[in-house]
C-alpha cells in the first residue's frame, strides 16, 4: 500500500477517512466538467461514499497533495466474482484547475505501481461517454475498449481494460 510518494513538489498518498468531504468536492468539480446539463443529483451522499472507499479493505483511494491541497484522486478495488488479478479504476479525477499539469499521469502511474506490486495483472474502469476528456487521457496511457464487456446501446458508459504490466505479450499467448 502506497503511504507516501513524493514526486517533485507533489506528494501521492493514500487518502486518510477526515479528507473524504474534501475529496468529494474535488470529485464534484471534476464530474460537473462532463455532464453538459449539469450534474445529476441521485441522492448519493458523497462524502459517505469516499468515507466508505476509504475504509474498504479490498480497495485504496490514493491522492495527489501540491501545496497544502488535494489536487488528484484515484480509487480502485477488487471486485467479487471478476478474477483476482483484475483491479477495478473506481474513480479518477484532476482539479479541472491542475489539468495538463502532469497531475494525472503522476497519479496514474502510481496507481499501476501499486497494482503491480499487488499483483494485478489487468485493470478495468467504466468512463462516462460525454468525458471525450478522460478517454483520450486513457487511450494515450494504454487503455483500450474491453472485449468481454461491450457497451449496450443505452449505457452511457465505456468500458476500458489496461494491462497492468504494460508488455503487450501478456495479453496473448505470446513467448519470449
């Protein structure tokens, strides 16, 4: 479990429970970008929520610090019934303010350093259709469309699969 990163003049860390209304204003600021109508309200309470991720002992929510402040967030898991070498991106978000900072592939790529030292082996997240955004942040760091998990007509989400270890050999029978 990553305790502490320190990359530059930012720290990536895993996130403490007193910081889950903090990461659920950035997730807000994060998810309003996306939603061309404006964010829907379904109810969810969602400090409860990352107070929940946070505390989850089959997950980890990581965060990136740049002066005193959380500018990045990511949350992962395993999930039952899918295999145990597969993590599941739960969540990723960048302050819209740090974007192109360098913030997200920091993050990123602590996240699959920990998955690997976990021994995951493949990731997979679902990421909202209208955030063009996050695909193509995803596309350029090796995420490509899940065959097992095709998008339905009505589903306003993509699914994408990474291999953890980033050699392409592993995703075939491939030698050598």
């Amino acid at each position: 479990m990553i305790s502490e990163r320190v990359t530059g003049s930012r720290v990536i860390r895993t996130v403490v429970r007193a910081e889950a209304d903090t990461v659920a204003a950035l997730h807000a600021r994060a998810r309003a970008t996306y939603y061309p109508d404006g964010v829907p309200d379904d109810g969810t309470d969602w400090a409860a929520s990352w107070r929940d991720a946070i505390g989850r002992s089959d997950g980890q929510v990581l965060c990136v610090v740049e002066a005193g402040r959380i500018v990045g967030l990511a949350s992962f898991r395993t999930v039952p019934g899918v295999p145990a070498d597969t993590v599941d991106l739960r969540q990723f978000h960048v302050d819209p303010g740090h974007w192109r900072s360098g913030i997200g592939t920091a993050l990123h790529t602590a996240c699959r350093e920990q998955w690997r030292a976990d021994g995951r082996r493949t990731a997979v997240l679902r990421v909202h259709t209208h955030n063009l955004r996050a695909q193509a942040f995803y596309a350029r760091h090796g995420w490509t469309p899940d065959p097992d998990r095709p998008r339905a007509p009505d589903d306003h989400h993509l699914d994408l699969r990474l291999d953890v270890s980033g050699d392409r050999r592993a995703r075939g029978n491939e030698t050598g």
